[in-house]
C-alpha cells in the first residue's frame, strides 16, 4: 500500500538539497527490522530527539499510508511528526517529515522531507537498513537541516541506537 507523492515534485537527486542517505547492517531477519523500527521506536529513538514538551511516552507508525507519525508525551501531549506515505512491511516505509528549522510541526505538505526506509535482507538472520531523507530543500532552512541530520549526531547517531535496539 502507499500514497503517491505530490505530483511535480522534483527528483530528489534534482533537488538544490541533495537528499541524505544512511544504512546499517543489523543481525535480524528484515521482518524483525521492520517491526523494531516501525513497531517499537520508542525503544531506540533519541529521547532529545522530540517535539513534546515533556517526557515522551510513546512513538507512533499509523500502520497504513495517510495514517500519522507522532509522539505522545506524559501529559498525552500529542504532536504530529508527519504522515506515512508508503507501508510495506517487511521491506519499505517512507514518511514526510514535517518540522520546520525550529523543530516543530509543520502541517503544510509543501514543506515536508520525506524519509524513505528499506529492509532488505542479507542473509536469514542479516538485514541492511537503508534509509534516504530527501526533499530538504522544501524545508525552510534546508542546507542547515541536512548537515544536521548528515553528521554523526543526526541519522549516524539514530541508525546506531536503531542497531542496538536490533541486537
């Protein structure tokens, strides 16, 4: 199942942002990947990673595309993160991801990166996590997101806690 993107989007390699690409190898069936990634991400994702204003409780996949993906914070603060575009488990999830330069939700779609992540299996027990996030450019300060989200401390650093998670 999945959601086109909205027509005349450029290619993400045509974009004046370059799109940023990560992968990690994890020693777990894609099937199993998939579920810690998209089923369990409060497990492994950054707790200074958030948009809630207190102590985050829980990280949500809607399980089918235009369903959403957000936080819920003690309080039951609820903030959107963006929308699933594509859900194909074991092998592919792509979300926009909808926070503006200062971190917060944007709802306008025009402003949204996209994260595309795929499972491909490597073996029975090995499967390499390879993640793209494209389509910096339509966020508003673009250039400085993507080196944010480039060096060690952006999806290196995710992907890490992802891998650990996945162990």
């Amino acid at each position: 199942m999945s959601i086109s993107p909205s027509p005349a989007v450029p290619d993400a390699e045509e974009a004046s942002v370059p799109p940023v690409r990560k992968q990690v190898s994890v020693p777990v069936p894609a099937q199993r990947a998939f579920e810690i990634f998209a089923g369990h991400p409060l497990g492994w994702w950054p707790s200074d990673h958030k948009l809630v204003p207190g102590q985050r409780v829980r990280i949500e996949f809607e399980k089918w595309p235009g369903g959403r993906w957000y936080e819920v914070d003690a309080d039951a603060v609820i903030a959107d993160w963006g929308r699933v575009l594509v859900w194909e488990p074991p092998q592919r999830l792509v979300v926009t991801w909808q926070t503006n330069g200062l971190y917060q939700y944007d709802p306008d779609p025009a402003h949204a990166s996209e994260i595309e992540v795929r499972f491909t299996a490597d073996g029975p027990e090995q499967t390499v996590v390879e993640l793209e996030h494209r389509y910096l450019d339509r966020l508003a300060s673009g250039d400085a997101i993507r080196g944010m989200i480039q060096s060690g401390g952006g999806w290196v650093a995710i992907l890490e806690l992802f891998a650990k998670a996945a162990q």
